[in-house]
C-alpha cells in the first residue's frame, strides 16, 4: 500500500511538472520577438505566435491552416520542396529566403527549421527573423565597388567617427592621418 501511494504521488509530481513546462513553453513561444510558427507535416500551418501575425498580417484563424509554401511570393516557391526537407532531417535545417506578408509586400527571412514530436504527432516548429535590414546594409556595402572611396569626416573636423567599413574582399587601404591635413 505504501509503495502505490509513492508511485501515484511520483505521478501526480510529473504530471504537474509536464503542466508548468508546458505553460511555459506556450507563453515562450507566444512572446517570442522573431516569427515562430508550428507546421503539420503536411505543411500546414497548427500555430502561429504573435510576431507572425504581426510581421504577415493575418488574423490567428487566417494563418492557422495556411500551406507554410504561401508564405512566399510566387516567383520564390522553386527552393521550398528541398528546404522542406531538410528541415525534416533530425539535425534541422536553416536558410534565408523571402516572404509575402498579406498585403503583398515581401521581406528577407533566415528561417531555422526542425522536426518536433508533440502528443506523439510529428511537426516542424520553424523560429523566422526577418533580416530585412542586414540584407539592406549588405546591398549598400556591396554598392562600394572597386575604387570606391569612404572618406572620414573627423580627420578634417576632428568630429567623433560615425561609421565603419567592413571589407568584404581584399582591398587596398591608405592610412591618412590627421596632420597631414594641416
């Protein structure tokens, strides 16, 4: 009799431990600041938290049952089939892309995508960062070819510096200092 009391009140503690995590876990996912979503294995959208909605547009009961491959423009669906699978791999899988938010504007996504098991039932639970800005700044570095000169400010005012370079490839820089404007 003692011991089937200690096994149900070692029950009834996991019980209540799988009840915490799991509330945990659900507000986790609901306050995450990137997109993530919970995708059946038929590729349907289970669940979205907060930032999709946000950042796509959709009410919960427009994105919940959405196929993930509308999510992208048109014109970007040849890659999804491979990137699909290799998201279901056990190791996961991680991209960037673009996605159509509802209005029809577009936005560079890295997707990090994985298989999970939930309830005995398989999904993908992808975490979604829109990396719209760095793709931006990468355009813009990218736009100072060969030649291209970035010229500092504060050698000729004695200002604080207020940006930096990063090279990309090798380049060819000349050291000029301060006094040799004097």
């Amino acid at each position: 009799r003692g011991q089937r009391s200690d096994i149900e009140g070692y029950g009834k503690e996991q019980e209540h431990t799988r009840n915490v995590l799991s509330r945990h876990y659900q507000r986790m996912f609901r306050a995450a600041r990137d997109i993530a979503l919970l995708v059946r294995e038929d590729g349907t959208i289970a669940d979205a938290n907060d930032a999709a909605l946000a950042s796509y547009g959709y009410s919960a009961a427009e994105i919940i049952g959405r196929h993930v491959r509308d999510l992208r423009p048109p014109n970007m669906t040849g890659p999804f089939e491979e990137q699909w699978r290799l998201a279901g791999l056990e190791s996961g899988y991680q991209f960037e892309t673009v996605h159509r938010r509802k209005d029809g504007s577009t936005f560079s996504v890295e997707v990090a995508s994985a298989p999970i098991e939930v309830d005995g039932r398989k999904y993908r639970q992808s975490f979604i960062r829109d990396i719209s800005q760095r793709k931006a700044l990468e355009r813009e570095v990218a736009r100072l070819g060969p030649a291209s000169v970035f010229g500092e400010m504060s050698l000729l005012t004695g200002a604080p510096r207020s940006a930096s370079v990063v090279a990309v490839t090798d380049v060819e820089c000349f050291r000029l200092e301060k006094s040799a404007f004097q």
